[in-house]
C-alpha cells in the first residue's frame, strides 16, 4: 500500500491540474500524518462539526430524521459553513456489505441544461439557508466557482425546497420557486453521473465546489465505513 507521504505528493500534483476528481488506489492513509502534511502543500484541513474528520457510517448518520440518509441526495458539503470547503476527500475504511457506491455529478454540466430551458435566471435569484452553531448561513444556490469564476450549482443534502429562499423578497412566488428547482431536481434525476465503487484503500477526492455527490442506492449497511475530509486553498 502506498504510504501518505506518496498520496500527498501526487495530491499537489493534481492540484495544479485544476481536475475535479482525483481517484487513488491502495493508499494506507494516516489521518494524523495526513493532516500535518497537508499544511505543507498549498491546501489547509477545514473542520467539519465532527473535527477535523469525520467518519461516514451508518452509525454516524443514525440520527438523520430522513428515512435513508440524506447523503443518498446529490449534495455539496458543508453548507453550514461560512466559506464552503474547497474540496472534500473521502477514503474507504470498509467496504461493507453491500458495495455502496459515491457518485458524483459535474455540476456546470447541470447549469448549462439550466441556462437552456430558461430557467437559470430564476435559481439565481435563489439562496439556501443552514444552521450553525452560530445562527444561520446562506449561500446561492447558483454559486460562482471561486477559481474559475464559472457558474456552480451549490445544494443541500437534506431535500432542496425546505430551506430556500429568495434574494430580494416579493421578486418570486412560492409556486415560481419550487417549479424551478422541480427543474434541478428532474435533471439531477436523470443526469448520467460517475460511480466510484469502492474497494479498501481508495481515495477519492473532488472539487467541492464544482461536483455535486451522493451515496448511492442500497439499504442500512453497518459494514460499510468512510472517513471524510475537507480542504481549502490556503489564500
Ligand atoms: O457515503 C457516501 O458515499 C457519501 C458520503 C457523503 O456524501 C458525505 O459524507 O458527505
Ligand atoms: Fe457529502
């Protein structure tokens, strides 16, 4: 298995190439290590709610009032923050059972159908609110990707509509809202998106800002264990 050491450097190799998914294989990753290194490179570790990684597992998602997770729904990590995380990386612990998969949808891809049908001007006027610790954060729902500048779609996992609003109030009606991200969500339904299967030792890691993800179909897996961990660009 190839040590940390190795992952990073290939890291800040594909860093430069501006990709947005960055599949390896057969990493032995230690978090510790990894961590540390990473402040060497051009990338900081941004902490989600549970510390500076998480562990993705049925167990951690227990408390999820949705009957399945609401990972199973094409997301952007952490809303919640105030700077939404460059990238997210997510390494496979375990399989499980059932092979679960992540999948992952380019989302410029999802705003150029958006454009064409119209209905891109609408979702710009559009902003998601989330709760932190501190109160509440909004984001855009069309974002503007911080390096290249183009138009990104930034979604919550935990069902669009709930916690949508508009930027200037009495511009839209509710019913305008919700047909335009019955929209998004058809697209999203349909749109072809990339499958990792996971095996053991795989990291995979995506452009946060441009890829949308989801866990894949399948029921309660109690095997299947990921760690997760966001990064930014150290400005
Ligand atoms: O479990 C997965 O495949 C995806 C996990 C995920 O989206 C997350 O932890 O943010
Ligand atoms: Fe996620």
């Amino acid at each position: 298995m190839r040590p940390t050491t190795d992952f990073v450097s290939h890291l800040e190799q594909w860093l430069t190439t501006g990709d947005t998914l960055l599949v390896c294989q057969d990493v032995d990753l230690n978090v510790n290590d990894f961590i540390e290194l990473v402040s060497k490179i051009s990338l900081r570790v941004t902490p989600s709610r549970q510390g500076l990684f998480s562990q993705v597992s049925y167990e951690a998602d227990r408390d999820n009032a949705l009957a399945e997770s609401g990972l199973t729904a094409l997301h952007t990590d952490g809303l919640y923050c105030t700077q939404i995380p460059d990238y997210g990386l997510l390494y496979c612990v375990d399989v499980g059972k059932q092979s679960i998969p992540t999948v992952f949808l380019d989302s410029s891809q999802i705003v150029a159908e958006l454009r064409a049908r119209g209905t891109l001007r609408t979702l710009e006027q559009l902003v998601g609110v989330y709760g932190n610790e501190s109160g509440q954060v909004t984001h855009d729902i069309v974002g503007v990707h911080p390096r290249t500048k183009k138009p990104i779609l930034q979604l919550g996992a935990s069902g669009l509509t709930e916690n949508v609003t508009v930027k200037t109030p009495s511009a839209l009606g509710r019913k305008e809202i919700s047909e335009s991200l019955g929209v998004v969500y058809s697209l999203l339904e349909t749109a072809e998106c990339r499958v990792h299967r996971w095996t053991r030792g795989d990291v995979v890691v995506f452009d946060n800002h441009r890829m949308l993800h989801a866990r894949g179909q399948g029921t309660r897996d109690k095997e299947r264990r990921l760690l997760r961990i966001w990064m930014s660009r150290r400005s």
